[in-house]
C-alpha cells in the first residue's frame, strides 16, 4: 500500500510544473484574446502574468525533482505562444497594423526569432550550462512589449505619431533574441534556497516600487534587463581581454 501511495504521489507531483505550463498558456492564448478585442493594456497584464508563471515552472520542477522532457518541450510549446505569438499580435493590433505590410513583416519576424531562440536554447542548455544567457531570453522580449503598452496607455503617450519607433523596437527585440550578446541567467538566485539579509532587503523595496508604480516600475525594470545585455557583454569582452594579456609573457 505505502508504495502504491509513493508512486501516485511522485505521478501526481509532475502535475504540478505542467499546470504551471499550462497557466502559461492560458494567460499567452488570453492576450491573443484580449488583443483581438482591443483590451490592449489588459493583453499586456495576461503576458506579465504569463512571465511569472513560467518562471516558477522551471523552478518548482527543479526543487520537486520532477523535471521530465514532455515538461521541457511543453514549455518551449507554450513559451512559443505567450511570449512569440501573443506579443507580436498585440504589437501589431496596437501600433504596427496602419503602417501595412511593414508592419505585420516586423511582428512576424519577432515571432519567428522567438521560435529560434528557443530552438537554441533547448539544444544548448545541457551540453553547455551557464550563469549566461546566449541573447535575450523570449520572456523578456515580451516582457519588454508588454510593459511598453502598458506604460504608454498609462501616461497617454501620443505613440501614433512615432509609430517608427516600436517598428525600430521590434527589430532590436528579434535582433537580441537570435544575437550571442550574453544576459545575466539568475540561475545563482534559487527561490528555495536561503539569501543574504541585505537580498531580501532589496527584494523587498523593488516589489515596494513596483506597488507604488506598477506601469512605471515594470517598464523600468524590463528596459534595464535589455539594455543589461550588451553592456553585460562588453563588460566580459573587455575582461576576458585583461586575463588574456595578463597570460601574456613579459
């Protein structure tokens, strides 16, 4: 009996990560939705919410030891949706549709650069583990849509007079994602292990922060994490240089 208890328990627990997975989904599938409506700035929130519960499928699979290879390709199938479809869709629904084909080529290409990002990933991640990331990880490009509608829609900036700039802005986006500039992973920031005081601290004032100014705070935040990865891969560049004359013989 104990041991038919243990194995319904460890079938039952790789329920978990996957629901996650499928909230995911279903939040990326609510954005196209919402998107379709008009609801643009309720679209964006669906990303945001999708961005979080992916980031704790992963982590949950990890710390209950039930990470599987359906959970692996079931995420990157629905990142695929949330952070690749949804986005582009709402990018073009909101800003991108008046200036024609231009505009629909430019959401296309976010998409598709999302799906090899992806593809990269899923084929690199085991045979060459990093605290990096090679180019910008797919959530954070839709994060960085997201919280752009999300802003703009909040302090009614005038976007239909610069519609080039988000066409610009797309293109940057797809452009990181298929790019080798590197990107802080976090891998190193466990949830389920024990963090300094002075972590929880600042923990602690960002989601303060974010409280007080969700729309500003979040678009911050995104902005920062892009712009983190070329200057994160100078950073390195000029580094891995300073060791290699180091080496040198005088």
């Amino acid at each position: 009996m104990k041991e038919a208890r243990k194995e319904r328990l460890k079938k039952g627990i790789y329920l978990l990560p996957n629901a996650f997975t499928s909230m995911n989904l279903f939040f990326g599938f609510l954005c196209i939705v919402s998107a379709l409506e008009g609801r643009f700035e309720f679209a964006a929130i669906s990303i945001l919410i999708a961005v979080v519960f992916d980031s704790l499928d992963g982590k949950i699979a990890r710390a209950t030891n039930t990470t599987s290879q359906f959970g692996i390709e079931f995420d990157s199938l629905a990142d695929l949706i949330s952070f690749g479809l949804a986005p582009s869709l709402l990018m073009y629904l909101w800003i991108l549709k008046p200036m024609g084909r231009i505009g629909w080529l430019a959401a296309f290409l976010f998409t598709i650069c999302g799906a090899l990002r992806l593809a990269r990933f899923n084929t690199m991640a085991e045979s060459t583990p990093s605290n990096h990331f090679l180019g910008l990880p797919i959530p954070a490009a839709a994060g960085m849509n997201a919280t752009a509608v999300m802003f703009c829609t909040k302090f009614n900036v005038p976007v239909s007079e610069f519609p080039v700039v988000f066409l610009l802005a797309m293109y940057a986006l797809s452009f990181l994602m298929v790019s080798s500039v590197k990107y802080e992973s976090f891998k190193k920031a466990e949830l389920f292990k024990k963090m300094k005081f002075n972590m929880l601290v600042s923990t602690i004032l960002v989601f303060i922060f974010i409280a007080q100014k969700p729309h500003l705070a979040l678009f911050a935040i995104s902005l920062c994490y892009v712009v983190s990865g070329p200057i994160l891969t100078i950073v390195l560049a000029r580094r891995a240089r300073h060791e290699a004359s180091a080496l040198k013989p005088r």
